[in-house]
C-alpha cells in the first residue's frame, strides 16, 4: 500500500514538470496595480504578450530581475514593484523587487 501511494506523488511530479502558470503584478505611484497571469505549455493567460513570455521562459527559464543602475541618481524618488509567484517548469517561484525611479529594460515576462 505504501509504495502505490507514494507512486502518485512521482507521476503527479513528472507532469507538473512542463507546468508553468504565473501571477505578475507591477506597482507604481500614479497608476493602478497591474496583475496579469501567465501560463505556458499550452499557453494561456492575461499576459499582453504570451507567445513571447513563454519562449523566454522555455529558452532561459528565469525569472531574475536586473539590478537597478548604480549610477542613475534619482531627482524624483517614484518607486516601481515588480512581483511574481506561481510555478516554473513545475517549481514554485517568487520574485520581487523595487525600483527607486527608472526600471532597466525588462525581458519578456515582465513586459505588461
């Protein structure tokens, strides 16, 4: 009993492997919160640009923020949020970061 319980687990993992479903959400002074999902594999979502985002994904399979630019200094301190959560490829992901005022070029996933 034990070893077929503990088989559903392995094929249940097996196939969320290839699942990739995503929460973005950008937070900005001056602009209402933005959320948008996004899942690949078969591609689904709110995303603006789905095929683009989920080709990202499958050719680099990240989702890491760039660092904001060291040698920008602010005038006007306006703060961008830039969140995400959900699965990758069938890992759990969560990722967030802040901008004190200008946002670096961005890849795909993250362009909405």
């Amino acid at each position: 009993m034990a070893a077929a319980l503990m088989a559903v687990p392995a094929g249940g993992a097996a196939a969320q492997d290839r699942l990739t479903d995503l929460t973005f959400t950008r937070d900005e002074p001056d602009h209402p919160v933005r959320t948008v999902t996004l899942g690949c594999d078969p591609d689904s979502g709110s995303h603006p640009n789905i095929a683009a985002a989920c080709r990202y994904l499958a050719a680099d399979g990240d989702l890491v923020l760039p660092e904001e630019n060291p040698d920008v200094h602010c005038i006007r301190y306006h703060p961008v949020s830039l969140h995400v959560i959900g699965t990758l490829n069938g890992r759990p992901v969560s990722a967030h970061r802040t901008y004190g005022c200008v946002v670096p070029d961005l890849p795909a996933p993250w362009q909405f």
